[in-house]
C-alpha cells in the first residue's frame, strides 16, 4: 500500500514535466481544435444548452431533447459535430505518432492521451464544462453538485483490436461523467450499466446502451460500468470526470470517508480546503488515503 501511495504522489509531478515537454517540443496538426468553438457542437446540443439556460427550463422539458435509459439516470445527447470528432481523432493520432512523452489515462487503459498534458483543459474542457454541460447537470444531477461541478480531469482512451478491447466493471473517481465517442470505424464495444455503486465484480443484472458517433452518454460516476470487447475497428471515446467539491468535500466517493487531504498541483482530485471565512479555495488538493 505505501507503494501505491509513493507511486501516486509522483504522478502529478510527472506530469507537469511531461505537459511542460509537450507545451516545448509538440508541433499541433490542427490547432484549431484546441480552443473551443460553437461550430464544434452538434446544433441539437446547442439548443439543448440554449433550453437548459431559459428562464423556465425544468428536468421533464429536458427530457424531451434527449434519451432516457431505464430508472438509472443514464442519458444519451448529440455533443459534437463529425467533422469536428474527425479532426481531433486525426491530431490525436498525430500526437500518438510523435516522440512527446505520453501519460496514459488510468491503471484501466493503457492506450490514450491525458487531455491536460496536451493543453486542452483551460481553452477547450473547462468552457466545455462550465458553459455548455453544467446548465445540463444541474437540471439531471442537482443531488449530485450538477450546477457547481468545479473541477474535471479529461482524457481520451482507445480501443483497437491489437491493443485495449473492453474495458471491465468499475466506478468512476467523479460525480458526473460524460462519454463521448469520437471514432472510428468499429463494430460491437457497447457501454453497459449495473448498480450504483456497488460491488463492481460481478455485474448480475446490466443493461447495454450502444455508443453513438459525436454523441455522448452523462452518467452518475458511481455508476458501475464497463465496456464490451470490440469485434473490429478502432474506436476513441472521449471521457470527462466532472466533480462538484461542495458534495466530495462532504465524502469522498472512493472511499466513502471524510477526506484527509494533502496539497497538490492542478484540479487534484476536485477536493477544496476551506478557510477560516468557508470561502473555498481554489481546487488543488487530493485525497491519498
């Protein structure tokens, strides 16, 4: 266990030295598709934001826009364009093919890029967030921090038939996640859906939800969820932890205790420190423990 603990203690100073190469010695093949734009959402999503927004929106009128998965509280919307998802897969690919040194998402995938390390947090995730998804959450998750998720760690994985091919049962270190397939070609890799967090292995009853191109699936993140094997293809999905520290802060959702914290640089784990006049600091500190 104090291996572990070791082990993750140097992760983020890895990679901040891995982001700051990257930021140095990384030549960009499209980079337009590092700052958010509106062209880059699917006009449906748009209006979706816009009715989220409105003076009288509510949860049933949101429901009309998008779908609804049994009583789990799983959803499926448009989010991007295709041409949009084409263009990042194709710099995505460019950065996999280049020397830049890589940190892959989790202990789970081993093949993927760490969207921060690449720059893309504060121009394209955190508007992504804040603007667009957050008058979303906040009418399907309100128990769970949905209109003040304040931090986020995003990363793409991907799935090939020579590499990852599923993904098995687990939670997720958020209170809202979005999964949003980007590409390619591939057949079968559906998402499937068990309890809430429970004991992920294993998943007696499940239900399957078929990933979409450009759309994505928002889910709890103590949702247990894995993914099928794909049977041919290649597919990238990008994932986003949204996390609201006014509810982790309370409880920690890995470990369902009071958190003890230690300092760290960046979101760290979406944990806040508060100060003697309860105004929250920035978010930069993690639970270990």
């Amino acid at each position: 266990i104090e291996a572990e603990v070791q082990r993750r203690k140097q992760l983020i100073h890895q990679s901040v030295e891995r982001k700051a190469i990257i930021s140095k010695c990384y030549r960009r093949k499209h980079p337009e598709v590092y700052i958010l734009q509106d062209s880059f959402l699917a006009p449906d999503f748009l209006e979706i934001v816009r009715y989220c927004t409105s003076p009288d929106a509510h949860l049933h009128g949101l429901l009309r826009y998008i779908e609804s998965f049994s009583d789990k509280r799983i959803y499926r919307l448009p989010v991007f364009t295709e041409e949009f998802c084409q263009a990042f897969v194709d710099e995505l690919e460019n950065f996999e093919q280049s020397d830049m040194p890589k940190g892959r998402p989790n202990t789970m995938n081993n093949y993927g890029v760490l969207l921060n390390e690449l720059g893309m947090d504060e121009t394209f995730i955190t508007p992504l967030r804040e603007k667009y998804l957050q008058p979303v959450t906040a009418l399907l998750y309100p128990d769970l921090g949905g209109a003040c998720l304040d931090s986020h760690k995003a990363f793409v994985v991907k799935y090939s038939l020579h590499e990852d091919l599923d993904l098995s049962s687990h939670y997720d270190n958020a209170e809202v996640t979005l999964n949003v397939s980007l590409g390619k070609d591939f057949t079968e890799g559906n998402l499937y859906f068990g309890d809430f967090s429970q004991d992920p292995t294993p998943v007696p009853k499940y239900i399957e939800i078929e990933h979409v191109g450009a759309q994505g699936v928002l889910h709890r993140g103590g949702q247990i969820h894995g993914a099928l094997p794909i049977a041919s293809g290649e597919r990238w999905n990008l994932i986003i932890w949204m996390r609201s520290s006014a509810i982790r802060n309370q409880l920690c959702p890995m470990c369902n205790k009071k958190p003890e914290l230690v300092e760290a640089e960046g979101f760290g784990d979406g944990f806040t420190e508060t100060l003697e006049d309860d105004a929250p600091e920035t978010v930069n500190l993690c639970s270990l423990w």
